[in-house]
C-alpha cells in the first residue's frame, strides 16, 4: 500500500486577477513533517488555503491529489471528511456556540456518526490537560474573549478531537509566548502517527526548537525553490530570503 499522502503537481492559483501560486510542487508521505517558510507575500497561507478548497482562491492549473484522489473539485466540507484539517492564523470568533458544542458537531459531521455525550466530554477533557486548558473553557462560547495564545491552542485541541490524516498549521506559532508554542509543540507530537502527517506554515523557528521536521521548504515568489533538513533553517537565519532569491 502506498505511503503517499499528498501529492501537488505544477500548481498555479489565484485570487481575484493577481496569480499568486506560480508551479508549486509538492509531496508528503504518511509520518511526515513539512516546514514551509518564506517572506511575507510568498503565497504560503495562499496554499493552505487552496488546500482547504477556500472559495475565494481559484486553481488554475495543475492537480492536488490526497489519499491517491483528486481534490482540485471537492468542497470544504468535502475535503475536511477525507481527513484534511487547516489550523487558521487568524481563528474566528462563533458567538452563541461553546467549544464543546462545537468539537462534537464536528467530530460527527466527520466521522457521521453519533458520539455520546459523557464519552465525548472525557475525551474532550483528557485532550484539554494534555494542553493546560482549564476545563471552564468548554463551556464558553468559541473563541469569544479568548486570548491570541488561547485560540491557537484550541486550534491545536481541534486537531487532537477531529484526528486529521494532514493537519496544515497556518502561523499557529505566530505571537505566542514560550511556554504557548511548547504547549502547541506538544499537541503537535500527540497528534504524530505513521498514518498521518502535518504542514507547519511559519516565520520563526522557535517551534521547530520543540519538533524535528522531516523536510524544510523554502517557498518565494509563488514556487518551492529549494528543500532541505533543519540545517537550512540555519541558512534562512543567517542569511534570510534574499540569498535564495539569487538562485531562482
């Protein structure tokens, strides 16, 4: 059986008039770790979003397959079933709907079956210790007055509940504190198993000091120009983008 996860070939998308995908090419393998870096503009949170079927970016050339099937065609809703999950950068605010409402709902919509209150609540809670979320949290209504570090954690608590085949964080370490990205580095290890794999979009290094990631991609001008291990985070640190751009 293949070990092929996700397979992007010669991507190009866009949103509105402006091409921002401009040939990316990727592969992921079941057990992987990915790190995407880039400047700002790149077209890094373009991907993940092209990747979740977002409505407002349109493919206009090229393939993604996941799970060994084409996906260019499938809705969001559609994409999430097979076992694709995006952590936002910017998690929004549900008013009127509490984290445990929420996560049960979408652990059914997911698996399309129906989940037993008191069996999900224990599961609910074992994953919010995992993270050092006080179990109050449940009950408050999603993402509503919640801090910049409290979203990106329950970010990682959707993760842990819906048990994605790809997670794809987008900037979940963006603005948080040390102890915050070791929390989100711990649920990202929880979350590892040789039948998945995750995509950690970033600007900083500061979580990878937590996780060891199988592969670093450096993403310019719309295309992953060169691929590597943890040393070429060094390089990036060192030299910043400039120096790649040279080799384009």
């Amino acid at each position: 059986m293949s070990n092929k996860l996700l397979t992007i070939n010669n991507l190009h998308a866009k949103i509105g008039e402006n091409d921002i995908l401009k040939g990316l090419n990727l592969e992921i393998e079941k057990g992987e770790v990915h790190v995407i870096m880039g400047p700002n503009g790149a077209g890094k949170s373009t991907l993940a979003n092209i990747l979740m079927g977002h409505p407002k970016y349109a493919i206009t050339k090229g393939l993604i397959n996941f799970l060994n099937q084409p996906v260019n065609d499938l809705k969001v809703d559609e994409r999430a079933r097979l076992g694709m999950f995006l952590s936002f950068q910017y998690p929004e605010e549900i008013p009127g709907i509490t984290v445990e409402s929420f996560l049960r709902s979408a652990k059914m919509a997911k698996t399309g079956e129906p989940i037993k209150i008191f069996a999900f609540r224990e599961m609910l809670k074992e994953k919010m210790e995992l993270l050092g979320i006080q179990q109050e949290y449940s009950l408050r209504y999603l993402n509503e007055g919640f801090s910049g570090g409290e979203k990106k954690k329950n970010e990682i608590l959707q993760m842990l509940i819906l048990e994605p085949k790809l997670a794809i964080l987008d900037e979940t370490d963006s603005g948080l504190d040390v102890d915050a990205v070791r929390v989100v580095a711990t649920g990202v290890k929880q979350y590892m198993n040789p039948e998945n794999a995750v995509i950690i979009i970033t600007h900083h290094s500061s979580i990878l000091e937590y996780l060891e990631p199988d592969f670093v991609h450096i993403l310019i001008d719309g295309k992953i120009i060169k691929t590597g291990n943890l040393n070429l985070i060094e390089e990036i640190e060192k030299d910043g983008f400039d120096k790649f751009r040279c080799h384009m």
